[in-house]
C-alpha cells in the first residue's frame, strides 16, 4: 500500500505470478537475512560444554533431527500456513495481532475512542463486518474481557513484553550474526592473535551498519536480495558437498527417532542444549512482522522453495561433516566454518559478513516499525520518525533508538566475547516473542476467526508445549547471558508502561476538569472577549467538550480568532486510515460563534503530512462540511458533548473532487508593482498578502445567504493565516497519592515527558504563529 497516493492493497484480489514471484524475490533480501544466517552459530551454541565432551553420532542425528523438525513445525507450519493469516488488513507483528483484537473485543486503553471509528472501512475485511458475533463460547470470552479490567491490562502487558523482547533482539541480533560471521577469523589467523581482531572487527562493521541506516533501505535495498540469494547458494552447495563427500546416509538423522535417543542419553545437558538449537528459527518472526511489505503468497513461495530447502541442506552438510570428525572438540567451537573447503573459506567469510549486516538490517528495522505503531498508540514516549522512502511507508529511522541500539549492541558484544552467550541471550529474547504470539493468536481464533475453542485450545497447546521446551531450555542459562533480554525487556517495559499510565491520568484528568457547552452559551453572543482575524486551533486530546486550556486561555487572555478550531489528532487501532475517511468535522454552539470541532484520525502505520498540505485538507474539510449543510441539524448546536452522530467524514481536498477546493496565491508588493527599485531593501514586514478563493463544483447545489456568509469568513480568516495554541501540561501526583503513584507520575512520566519528541504535529508548526498555555494537571 502507498498512503502517499491513497492506495490500498485489496487482500482478496488475485496476484498474478509475476507480482508474487517479484515480492518473493524482494523478501529474500528484508524478510530472510536473520534466518539465513542462524547456520553461523546454531551447532556451535548446541555443543558447547554441556555435551560436547561425550559427542557421538547419536548426538550429532539428534541436534540434526531437532533442528530439521524445530524449522518445519515453527517457521513453516506455524507462521507460513497459519499466523500470516491472522494479518490485520496486510500488517503483521505483535502489536497487529493485538490491534486486531482491540477491536472485536473492547480491551483498548486507547482513551479518545469512538463509536464513529468503528464505521472505518479497515475495521471490516471482505465486507464482513468484524464486530458481529461468533461462537457462544468466543461471545462468553469477549465479554469477560470487556468486563474485567484486570484482564485487558494482562492482553496489555503481554503484548507490550512482545513488543519489548522485539526491541531486545534488536540489539542482540546484529551482535551474534555479526560475531559469529568475523569469528571465521580464527580459522585464517594464529590464536594468540585472532582474539585480539575478533572484537574490534566486529565492533567496526556493527558502527558502519548502525552509522547507515539514516540513508533508509531503499537506497541500497537493491543490494540485499543477492547477498542473502548467493549466501543461501553457496551455505546450500557446501551442504551438498559435505553430505556427498563426508556422509550419504545423514538423511536418516531427519527422523523423530533421533530426538528421543537424543534426550534419553543426555538427560538434562541435553535439554539445556536446546537453547542452541532454538537459534536456527531466529528470524521467523519477521516473516510475520514484516508483511506489510510483502504479501502472504509471496512470503509462503519464498520460504517454502528457497529458503526452507537450503537451510536444511547446510545443516545435515553440517551435520555430516561433524559425524565424521567429532573426536576434535574444537571442530564444535568453531562452528560453520570448520565444515566449508579451506580453498573457499575467505570468499565465504566476506559472503557471511555480508549476509549478517542484510539480516541485522531487517531486525533494526523492524524495531524501528514496531516502535513507530507502540508510540501511535500511546505505549511509547514520542521519537522522532524519520520516512525514508517515500515509496515504501514501512522504511522510517528513528535516530535516538538507533544511537541506543548501536550502544547496547557494541557493549554486549564486548561485554560476551563469546557466541554461547550471545546465543543464550538471543534465544530468549526470539522465544518470547514466539510464546506472546502463540498466546495472542489463540485468542485471534476465537475472538477474530470464531473458531471453535477446541481449535485454540489445540494451537496454543501444540505450539506452546514446543516454544515452552525451549523457553525453559534458555530460561535455565540466565546466568550465561539470558539475563540480557529480561533485563533490557524489563527496562523497556517500564519506560512503556509508565508512559502509557501517564497518559492515560492526563487523559483522564482532561475529561473531568473539559468546560461544559452550557458555560460557552453562558457567555453570550459576544462570547464576552474580542474576535481577532485567522484561525485559531486548540490543539486538545478530547474528542468531545471543551479542553479546560481554552477557559485557562480564555481567563488570561480574552480575545482569540474570528474561526476557532478544536483540533484532535489521534491514532486509531488500525494500520492505515483511508484518506476519504480522514476528518471528522462538527460545529460547537451556534453557527455565529465559528466555533468548530475537527477530529483527524490516522493509523499506526499512517504517514503524518506535512504542515501546508495538512492545513489544506483541514480548511477544505471545514469548508465542505458548511457547504453540506448537516451542520443546520437541531439549530447547529451540540448539546450532547458525546453524540458522534453529529460529526461528519469528510476525506482530503485530493480525494473529493466533487468537493470544495482551495486555491492560494500571493499578491505581489506595492513597491515592486511600482517599480520603484530602489525601495526594493526597505519592504514591509506584512509582506505579500495571501489571497484565498473556494472552487466549487460545477454542479454545487445553490446555497443560501448563511452559508454564504460562513464560507466567506473562513476564506477571510484563512487570509489573515492561522496561530496555533498549544497546550503545555505539567502533571503532578495528588496529594495524598500513594508513594508508588507519586514516584511513577513526578519522577519517571514527567523525566519521559521533558525528554522526549513534542507531539508530530508541533513538529512543523512556525514557532511566530504558536501560543503555549501552560498549566497544572493533578492527577
């Protein structure tokens, strides 16, 4: 989908083979760089000291055996054929899954929601409305989590550790796949000397890696899909050889069998073992997280005919040389490149440095993706977004998390030193994530699917039985570095949760403290204050009643604009907004007041335009919804601060040509028209004056002398420009507040608050047309 042009992948319509085939190929090089590249460092993390000093073939079939059933239950079954069908409208990832469920069931904490955003297009697929009702069962379990609050927190805290250990494996991933690819130093240089390269080799490509992501992936994207296609040929060719030249018959080690003899000769090193073999599906998740590039089919063919097949071919190729030289135990430490030909071992070092910055890539930019949706929806302190392709919408940087990533990842690697550790780390972090999706899936079956709770019971117990065996495998290695990721989760999820708390206390002391409609009528036509020329917007959260900041403004200052604007900018629990459906417009008290209400909403995944355009759409907006006429209803005025039925949709200026338009030009300067050039240093601080002019369609109903005179207004007012006031807030605890509340509202979400982006919008807006009314929120 390209929102910049208001086009929307239609997941029902049929894609021709060449689309799919051309997808498919452009996955390879955003989707498959971390699972490509786990052949680096899976068998050296399996046989580490736990089993390798008793290693026989036995051992060797069974790691294969694991790995072989571990890639086609999770990756493939799993994810290919049954979480990529759980898309919320084409977007994948954790935070889908739970957006998704926020609106079959009423579990957001999103506090600006309304009934009229249920009537978004993208809250349907396929026509079939999303809301309606499934099984007796499925209605049982969405009432009981509508009903118990305690509830919706636990669906929220799941999904926020989700999204944490995502950010976690952001930082581990680059560390292991970089190290693990510069390790195949160790095979070209003497010991005394390589451990002294490793570290800072490793450390150089993880700084360039990190120091290119502001140029954005599209400008050396073209470059990822034939790295990872040649690494993926030549891990598959050395497999090929290895399992012809060293041993035929590794085949058999794919059967189950294996496993069992596996587990019952090593006991509990074998089991603690696993952790190294869970490494060969890191990676998997972003076949999902990713899917708004792509497509499911796409995705599906990729894995399925390219990247499935030649990752079990490099691991029996492994396997194969490893049964046949298990008597060195450094052959285990080494890992991958112990088992390519000496006379290819630099070329394919260079290929392996290659593919592991193309697979660190993917996870950092899916921490970006997954960061962008968690601030849209108020679970993230505000960070600057950067888009980098105006093509691809998914493509953003976001330069502080990636100053963090770059520093958490630099001090691991040189903190570990060690793959084993390394592998530990990542391991937990990958299966935590797989764990939170298992969960959330099995309530998107019921809930979303209505399938019957046999069916979820069935998935959570299969899946989960599998990921739980490794996740108690990596647990068991916590003080051999799977600390890493709960600490970095734990750390990340208190900066989430308490952001989020404190906004939704803002929220709330901005319902009970918003001015009533019965005190604006009370002021009189006049309002009691003096009408300047422009357009004043109150920036507010409220989508209903007046933001106490105005009655602050009102008290200190009284006079604001001939047009007042209550302007709401919000993010719905969808990817994308249609631009059709962008604005909801409504009018405040009598039409003699020009007091307006206007709702933006956007989506997780939507890109903010910029001032001008955006000031475009809201005025053209406005404009059309005088011209309507729904705005004459019961007298024009809204009594009823909650009544969504009295707002109107309305789409932007480019996507209503039957609609009113806005032109704006500039008169040129007296002086100039003059021609008096010598007076050309010396011009007037006005400037050129803005002229304003409505077009309106050629078949525009005629209109009556009170409309007339509103539009007229508003184009003068347009004229004369806009200012733009802001609400600064400075939220304390109450006195009397538990000494947990005053720590988290005083300490941690004011720290949040003064360190972190202003809102997107203020982000453009001149600084000579912004007023900032401040006050004081007790929550």
């Amino acid at each position: 989908m390209d929102p910049e042009l208001g086009v929307y992948r239609n997941p029902v319509k049929k894609e021709s083979w060449k689309t799919v085939l051309t997808l498919a190929y452009q996955s390879l090089g955003v989707v498959y760089g971390d699972l490509s590249t786990s052949p680096l460092y899976v068998y050296k993390s399996t046989f580490a000291d736990d089993i390798v000093h008793s290693t026989t073939n036995e051992e060797i079939y069974g790691v294969l055996s694991f790995v072989f059933w571990t890639l086609t239950l999770i990756p493939l079954l799993k994810y290919v054929f049954i979480v990529l069908k759980a898309d919320d409208n084409g977007e994948g990832g954790t935070f889908a899954l739970y957006s998704k469920l926020c609106r079959h069931a009423k579990v957001s904490f999103l506090p600006n929601s309304q009934s009229a955003d249920e009537e978004l297009s993208n809250y349907k697929k396929d026509g079939v409305d999303l809301l309606g009702t499934g099984t007796s069962i499925g209605s049982r379990l969405k009432l009981t989590l509508e009903k118990h609050r305690v509830l919706q927190k636990v669906l929220l805290v799941l999904a926020l550790i989700g999204t944490c250990m995502v950010i976690g494996d952001g930082v581990l991933t680059p560390a292991i796949s970089v190290f693990s690819a510069v390790s195949g130093l160790e095979l070209q240089m003497a010991k005394e000397h390589h451990k002294y390269v490793e570290v800072p080799v490793a450390c150089l490509v993880l700084v360039g890696l990190f120091s290119l992501q502001h140029y954005g992936t599209h400008r050396i994207g073209f470059m990822f899909a034939p790295i990872v296609i040649l690494w993926l040929f030549c891990i598959s060719a050395i497999g090929i050889y290895n399992i012809l030249h060293w041993n035929p018959h590794v085949y058999k080690a794919l059967s189950p069998y294996y496993m069992y003899i596996f587990l019952k000769k090593t006991q509990t090193r074998g089991w603690m073992s696993l952790g190294g073999v869970l490494l060969c599906i890191t990676g998997s998740e972003a076949m999902f997280a990713d899917l708004g590039h792509f497509s499911q089919l796409s995705i599906q063919f990729a894995f399925t005919f390219v990247v499935y097949p030649s990752l079990i071919l490099a691991y029996m190729g492994q396997a194969a040389y490893l049964s046949k030289h298990h008597i060195h135990d450094n052959d285990y430490r080494i890992g991958f490149y112990v088992s390519v030909p000496e006379k290819i071992r630099w070329p394919v070092l260079a290929i392996a440095i290659l593919a592991a910055v193309v697979g660190s890539q993917a996870i950092i930019t899916g921490t970006f993706s997954i960061i962008k949706q968690c601030s849209a929806l108020s679970c993230f302190p505000r960070v600057k977004i950067v888009h980098t392709s105006s093509k691809m919408h998914g493509q953003i940087y976001i330069p502080e998390i990636n100053w963090i990533l770059m520093l958490l990842c630099l001090a691991v690697t040189i903190g570990f030193r060690d793959t084993n550790r390394l592998g530990n780390a990542s391991g937990l972090a990958v299966i935590t994530v797989m764990l939170v999706t298992t969960c959330l899936m099995s309530l998107v079956i019921v809930l979303c699917w209505h399938q019957s709770i046999f069916v979820a019971i069935g998935f959570i117990f299969f899946f989960g039985t599998i990921e739980a065996l490794y996740f108690t495998a990596s647990l068991v290695k916590f003080l051999e570095g799977a600390w890493v990721p709960i600490a970095l989760g734990f750390i990340f999820l208190i900066i989430m949760y308490v952001w989020h708390y404190g906004t939704l206390k803002k929220y709330e002391f901005d319902i009970q403290n918003k001015v009533s409609i019965n005190w604006l009528l009370g002021l009189g036509p006049s309002l009691g204050i003096v009408r300047v020329r422009g357009i004043g917007l109150i920036h507010t959260e409220l989508v209903s009643g007046i933001p106490a900041i105005f009655s602050h403004f009102v008290t200190n200052l009284p006079a604001f604009h001939q047009v007042l604007v209550f302007l709401c900018i919000k993010s719905v629990p969808v990817p994308y907004v249609r631009p059709e459906e962008r604005f909801l417009v409504g009018r405040i008290g009598p039409k003699k007041y020009r007091l307006y209400r206007c709702i933006v909403r956007y989506g997780y995944h939507d890109i903010h335009k910029d001032d001008q355009e955006f000031e475009k759409d809201l005025v053209c907006s406005i404009a059309e919804f005088i011209r309507s006429g729904r705005s004459d209803a019961n007298g024009g005025i809204d009594h009823q601060e909650n009544d969504d039925d009295r707002m109107t949709v309305f789409g932007t200026s480019s996507t209503n040509a039957e609609g009113i338009q806005m032109y704006e030009n500039y008169d040129d300067h007296p002086a100039e028209v003059a021609g008096l050039k010598e007076l050309k240093e010396i011009q007037s601080p006005l400037g050129p004056r803005k002229r304003v002019r409505f077009v309106l369609p050629e078949r525009s109903p005629p209109m009556d002398m009170g409309v007339q005179e509103e539009l007229l207004d508003l184009m003068e007012a347009r004229e004369a420009g806009m200012a733009f006031i802001l609400g600064h807030s400075y939220v304390r605890a109450k006195s009397g507040s538990s000494l947990i509340k005053k720590f988290v509202i005083d300490i941690g979400y004011d720290f949040l608050r003064r360190n972190c982006r202003g809102p997107t919008y203020a982000l453009s807006i001149p600084h000579a047309s912004t007023l900032e009314v401040g006050m004081v929120c007790h929550v």
